[in-house]
C-alpha cells in the first residue's frame, strides 16, 4: 500500500512526524514556507501541504491529508505562525487545476527554489 504516512502531532512549539516508532521534530521556527496543493487522484481529491523548512539543504516535507492527525496540525499552525486558513479553505474547494498556494513565507528569507507544479 506504498509508503507509511507519517503521524503527525503539533502544538505551540511545533510538530512532530512518527514514522514505524522513529519521531522527527520541526519547530516552527525554521519553517521557512508552507504551500497547499490539492492533487486529483480520480477516485478523490487529497490535499497536500509542502512545507520548506529552512536550514542547510532547503529540506522539502510533503504532508497529504491522509497523514493521521492532519487536521490537528492547522491550529497550531495558524497560532505559530500567523497564518490566515482562508487560502487554505479555497484550495479544499477549488475544483480546477492544483495550483500551489503559499500559505505562510518566512519574511527574511529569500526562497529562490520553486515547489513543483511552479
């Protein structure tokens, strides 16, 4: 059934991806963009969050709603990082092609690398 969708946990200080019992954390601090995307897989629509996280390598987490505990990531999310859900409400709805939106960008960080489908 292809790879194991992470778990994901997230509160105040950031999130956590669990794996076969190996957990990886992101603190909000080093997310340095956030983009929403939403894939027609024919049977169903899944939306896809991309998160960049900033650092040595700009490392890429790629998140589909079906990750266990997706859902519990938004409010932490939007608190940490002051981000409006509306765009990502729109991308739930929109019906037409996946247009990548930008939900959060790291204000002194310059991101020159495009997400895919950009």
């Amino acid at each position: 059934s292809g790879p194991s969708l992470p778990t994901i946990a997230a509160d105040a200080q950031g999130f956590s991806l669990t794996v076969r019992h190996r957990t990886r954390t992101v603190a909000w601090e080093v997310v340095g963009r956030i983009a929403a995307y939403k894939l027609d897989l024919k049977s169903h629509d899944q939306v896809v969050l991309l998160i960049q996280v900033a650092g040595l390598r700009h490392e890429k987490i790629v998140l589909p709603q079906d990750c266990p505990g997706f859902a519990g990531l938004f409010g932490p999310m939007e608190q940490a990082l002051g981000i409006d859900p509306r765009p990502y409400l729109e991308v739930m709805a929109a019906s037409v092609a996946p247009i990548p939106t930008v939900l959060y960008l790291r204000p002194q960080d310059v991101v020159d690398e495009p997400f895919p489908g950009e």
